[in-house]
C-alpha cells in the first residue's frame, strides 16, 4: 500500500513540474496570452489529479505500520462552479468547438454508488467552458435534477473526459465557446 500512495505522489510531482515547464515553454515562444491560458488550465488539472490522489488515498486507508484511527475527512472539491454560467455567443462567421474522440463523456460507470444504492435518478442540465485550448472549465448547473451527488457527477464527468478542438473565429483563432447537454441518470432496468 506504501508503494501505491509514493507512486501516486511522485505521478503528482512529475504532472506539476511537467506542466509548468510546457508554460513556460510556451511562453518563451512569445505567446503570453497562450502561456496564461496553459497555466490556468494546468492549475485545474493538477488540482484535479491531486483530489483523485486524495481520493485514492483515502481508499486505500491506512498503513500496516501506523496505528488505526479514524480516518479524516477531507475537503472534497466540487466540480461544479457556482453562479451563472457565462454567454459566450460564437461570433459571425465562427466555427463551433468539435468533440475530440469518439468514447461516451458520460456513461453508467459515472452513476454514484451513494445514488444507485438510494435509487436516486433525475436529469440535470449542465453548461461548460471550453477554452480556446479545447480544455474544459467552469462547469455549471443550470437545471439542477434535485440530487447533489448526480449534479456533481455529471460535472466530474465532463470536467475529466470532455476534450474538444476548440472554436475558431472567422479568422481562425482559437476562441472560447460553451457547449450545454441534459444528462439524464436512470436506474438501470
């Protein structure tokens, strides 16, 4: 068990000095807003691989050499961002974001456990920032299905897997768009 948390902390490290030097490689090229946009977008997925080492930490339990107590809880991070989500209408002559990969975003793996075991379902509207990297951000509920744990699920999901080619202008920038889907959690037959 020792093995599995040092090498998920070194997999942390190496992610975090990786990242770090993509930005500043990126802004040695001179292109700083690229380099903001890469480092905000790295931040976030460093902060989500370190609550999934968290997360697997906290599964694993204790060592066999320490005493057993009783585990802390700690912070989970939500996915979901709070207040409005953003009106990003495309620009004339813009071409939409395209979903990169052709797996489900979401699928009956992501169905929270704490929700299958209290037969909770429910559709929850989510809308979502793509960058103009094609990573996703700020993900918002804007029709809640009632249930957090399905809220938040669907956000997790999204947040995780959803990669895109980003929107361009009509001059073939890269820009920032939202995309908006229902998800609907159904208990399986």
């Amino acid at each position: 068990m020792a093995d599995k948390k040092t090498d998920l902390i070194l997999g942390v490290g190496i992610v975090s000095l990786l990242g770090g030097g993509l930005a500043l490689f990126v802004g040695h090229l001179g292109l700083a807003d690229k380099a903001a946009e890469a480092r905000g977008a790295i931040a976030q997925r460093v902060a989500a691989i370190r609550q999934d080492a968290a997360d697997v930490i906290r599964e694993i339990g204790t060592q066999p050499d320490t005493p057993a107590e009783a585990p802390e809880e700690a912070p989970t991070r939500s996915y979901i961002t709070p207040g409005p989500p953003p009106s990003l209408d495309l620009p004339p002559g813009a071409v939409p974001a395209r979903e990169v990969g052709t797996s489900p975003l979401i699928t009956s793996d992501d169905y929270p456990e704490e929700a299958l075991y209290n037969e909770v379902q429910g559709t929850v509207t989510i809308v979502w920032t793509i960058t103009s990297l094609g990573f996703v951000e700020h993900c918002h509920v804007v029709e809640s299905s009632g249930h957090a744990q399905l809220d938040e699920a669907a956000c997790r999901a999204i947040i995780r897997r959803a990669r895109y080619e980003p929107a361009r202008d009509r001059e073939g920038r890269a820009i920032a768009s939202i995309e908006r889907r229902r998800v609907v959690w159904q208990l399986p037959e």
